[in-house]
C-alpha cells in the first residue's frame, strides 16, 4: 500500500505511521495515514500544524466537517481505495 512512513513523537513515545497520500488543501498540508500497510488498515487524517527547523507538526483532524470534506478529496486522489468515516 503506502512504503513512505513518519514518525510521532508524543509523551507515550514515538509511534510509525504509514502514508498513503498526501494532499495540500487551502495552504494546509494533509496526510492520509495508517498505522500498518494492510490493505483493511483503519486510515487517520492529518494535518500540518507548523513546522519548526526541519521538522513538521502533525495533529489528527477531529472537526467532523473538515475530516468530511478532507475524506472527499482524499477518496478521489485514490479512486481505487473505498473511505469510509465513522463518526
């Protein structure tokens, strides 16, 4: 599925994600990840938050109205891929 990863870093410890698009939306950089490269993997949305030297900061989206609309744009970036939100 996706062979780009990222890592989090948080007060838990780090965790890898897997990329699966990446998307740039009105000046903001989102990503579609999951947390393994299974084809049935559970997908998150992200988006960056600010960067600082090289590093990017990445929160999940959590406004049901913009994890809509991003899951949209997203769906038709990968025709071949079935989104679903649950919510």
């Amino acid at each position: 599925m996706a062979d780009k990863k990222i890592r989090l870093s948080g007060e838990d410890g780090d965790i890898e994600l897997y990329v699966v698009e990446q998307t740039m939306i009105g000046n903001v950089n989102y990503l579609l990840v999951t947390a393994s490269d299974d084809d049935e993997a559970q997908a998150y949305i992200m988006k960056e938050t600010g960067t600082e030297t090289e590093d990017a900061f990445y929160t999940f989206v959590e406004d049901e109205n913009e994890l809509e609309a991003i899951s949209k744009v997203f769906g038709e970036l990968l025709e071949d891929v079935d989104l679903e939100i649950d919510g």
